[in-house]
C-alpha cells in the first residue's frame, strides 16, 4: 500500500520580483486638502459676554452673516495675550455651523489671572472692525469674573 501523499500546504507563491510573502499593494498618501480660508469681507462683533467656569480658560461663539441666522464656515478667529506665556496666537475655524472653540487653559492654571487677551476675525481680505478685549480672572465662581469669553461676530 503507498503512502498517501502529504496535505498540501499553504506555501506562498513567490513573486515575480523575488521577496517573499504575498504582494502588498504600496500604501496610497492620503491628501490633505486644506481648509478654505476665511471667507473676504467686514466682520463686527454682534455681542460678547463673560462666562464662570471653573475648569477652563477660552474663547468660544459664533459667526453668521448680518441680518440672518445664516452661519459662516471657515472664519479664523485669533486669540492673543499679553503675557509671554499665553500670547499665542490661539486659533480655531468656525464648523459647519458657525461656531468655534479656542481652548487656552486650565483654569486652575495661576499664571493666566489677570492676563489680558484679544480676540479678532483674520484673513486675507479680511477686515475685523471690532476687537473684543477681556482680563481673565481665575476666581472662580465670582460672577464678575472671566474664565470664559462668549464672542458671537457677524459678517457684514
């Protein structure tokens, strides 16, 4: 009686160009397509407010056009301080639905009391007629104090 030949083996094939192994597709770069700028035109604050919060110092609101709820994307808000440990710039683009998010830091961060930041819309050809001024304080819990600074501008 013969030996029954052995159970074939899930040997790879080598590849035409001699390495071993299965063939690998080369990896695709993705590309990053940047972010429109902001959009050219007037940009004015509409209101600004201060906000307590114990846990965080930043800058956050939104941008619509004049006369309408109608929001703006991509609008670069900057954010700078007077202090060197928090002149920044610090900046965000505004989503799909106008708003932006600049986190500066942690409110139990002792440094950042009394430092005086300034916010405004950039861009090229972009004209900020307001610049929004506040001094952050980190009493928390004080209601004249600033840890956090609502900015809602509009596009004129």
């Amino acid at each position: 009686n013969p030996a029954a030949p052995p159970p074939p083996t899930n040997t790879p094939v080598p590849r035409a160009d001699g390495c071993p192994g299965q063939h690998v597709r080369p990896l695709t770069t993705p590309t990053n397509t940047p972010e429109p700028n902001t959009p050219p035109g007037s940009y004015e604050i509409e209101n600004e407010q201060n906000k307590d919060d114990c846990a965080n110092i930043g800058v956050f609101g939104k941008v619509k056009e004049k006369g309408s709820d109608r929001p703006v994307q991509f609008v670069t808000i900057e954010v700078k301080g007077d202090n060197d440990k928090f002149k920044g710039p610090y900046t965000d683009k505004t989503d799909a639905n106008g708003r932006y998010d600049i986190f500066i830091t942690g409110a139990d961060n002792d440094d950042v009391d009394g430092v005086e930041f300034k916010a405004k819309v950039v861009g090229d050809g972009v004209e900020s007629e307001d610049t929004a001024e506040w001094t952050v304080s980190t009493d928390c819990g004080d209601e004249d104090s600033t840890q956090v600074y609502e900015i809602n501008w509009n596009k004129k």
